[in-house]
C-alpha cells in the first residue's frame, strides 16, 4: 500500500539510506539551453537550494538538475554547458548526464559513447535515461547498461526514467525510478503499485506537468502518499508542441519554500 513520509534530513546520492523516510527533495529533469534560459540555470544554481553541502555548508532541497544538450551530450563540447555545470556542481546540486535508450532501441555502444562525452566535457555525476524501457523482457538488457554505466562513473547516480511503474526487477537497478511522468489531470487520480512500498521514497520520483498552483499542496500530499522522496512540478504544459521543463514553474519559489522551508526567503 502507499504510504506517507515524514521529514528528515536529504538522502545521499548514489544509493539507499537504509530504509529512512525522507522529506521530499526536488529534480529537475532539464531547462532549455543555458544559452536560451540563463536565468533558469542561474536559479538553479543559487547558494543553499543543493542538496548537497556546499561552499557554506548548507544544504537545501534539489538534489539534481539534468543536463541536456541536443538529446544527449551532442557532438562537441558546448562552452555555454560548461559554466552552468560547474556552477551546479558547486553550490551542491548533482548533474545528471541525459541518455535517451529509446524504450531500448539504443545500443549499448551509443550510450557508453554518449556517457563518456558527458563525463569528458561536463564532469557529470551520474545519468538521466530517459525512456528506458519497464517490461520485465527488456531488464536483463538495461541491467547491463546501468552496469555498464556504473563501472563508467564511479559513485555516480543513475535515475531510470519510465514514466510509468515498470517491471519491480528496475529497482534492483537504478538509484531512483521515475514512476510518473504526466500531466496533473492523470496524477490525481494515479496509484502506486504495491511492490513500492517495499522500498524507501527516496527511490522514486514523480514529474507532474499542467499542475495549476491552486492544486500543489494537494499534489505534494499525492507525491507523501504514495511514496515518492523526489518530485518536479510544474505549470507549464505541452501546448502547441511547447516542453513543460524548458522553463522553470511561476510558482518555483514557493514549490521550493514547501519542500524546503526557509531556502527561498
């Protein structure tokens, strides 16, 4: 059954922190070019918001950030992405490189070669696969890439991006499992499948789009409830071919306020 969390204090990366139950922290699952949105990657990156400790020591709400340059690490190092990532980096918040396994159409060699791109130009912490596949056929298979990937970036943190509840065998897998990725008009009614509370929040994330500010506390009791320890919302929705990540919410500093009182003050 779906269960609510209490507050604590931020998981590490790169694994299970022994079962506790976690205080929401926030991913964002990647804005637009740091070319075309300095502004979202400027906040981003402000003092106190990582969740990791930096320069000052204090430690915040968002945990990771996802680098994407053309659907991956693109074709040559990008001097705009390089900046942004450092400046990540140092005020606590984790870089995630984006691989796209295209519901597992991507071979291995493509993503070890985008991996090794990323790590070379950006020095990221870990990876973001997109798409990656959810049937229980196609485990075996993202096994040996997460594997693979491991092995590449050491300690890194790999988030597994179904969008939907895959198969249980991913969670012997990935760091973390997106477990939805839709609009608010299908999270409110959405359920977390049993096999989930088998495992602490902090292995799960949820990413809402279309979310109206009137609704977020009642999206963040859905996230509690149903055992997500990582959560991105936004009102921004896909009209028109528009992609709701490409800009940060309106309501971003009080979506941070709630997950983590007193950062955005």
């Amino acid at each position: 059954m779906p269960y609510l969390t209490t507050p604590g204090e931020a998981p590490p990366l790169g694994g299970a922190a022994g079962g506790r139950r976690e205080r929401l922290t926030l991913g964002v699952p990647g804005c637009a070019h740091p070319m075309l949105a300095p502004m979202e990657w400027g906040e981003l990156a402000r003092p106190g918001l990582g969740a990791l400790p930096g320069p000052r020591g204090r430690t915040g709400p968002l945990r990771w950030a996802v680098l994407d340059i053309a659907g991956g690490p693109g074709s040559r190092p990008d001097p705009y992405c390089a900046p942004a990532a450092c400046a990540l980096r140092a005020s606590g918040v984790a870089v995630l490189g984006h691989l796209d396994m295209r519901d597992g159409a991507r071979t291995l060699g493509d993503l070890v070669s985008e991996a090794h791109r990323f790590l070379e130009w950006y020095r990221v912490d870990g990876f973001y696969v997109s798409r990656c596949p959810s049937s229980s056929a196609l485990l075996p298979e993202t096994s040996r890439a997460v594997t693979t990937l491991r092995a590449l970036c050491e300690a890194g943190h790999i988030v597994l991006s179904h969008g939907t509840h895959p198969h249980e065998g991913y969670a012997e897998c990935g760091d973390q499992l997106v477990t939805f990725s839709g609009s608010w008009a299908d999270y409110r009614w959405s359920q977390a499948e049993e096999w989930t509370a088998g495992h602490p929040p902090e292995r799960f994330c949820h990413l809402v789009h279309s979310l109206p500010r009137t609704h977020l506390e009642e999206a963040l009791r859905i996230a509690r409830w149903q055992g997500a320890g990582t959560v991105c919302f936004t009102d921004r929705t896909r009209c028109r071919g528009q992609e709701p990540w490409d800009a940060l919410p309106g309501y971003w500093d009080e979506l941070v306020s709630r997950v983590g009182p007193g950062v955005s003050e």
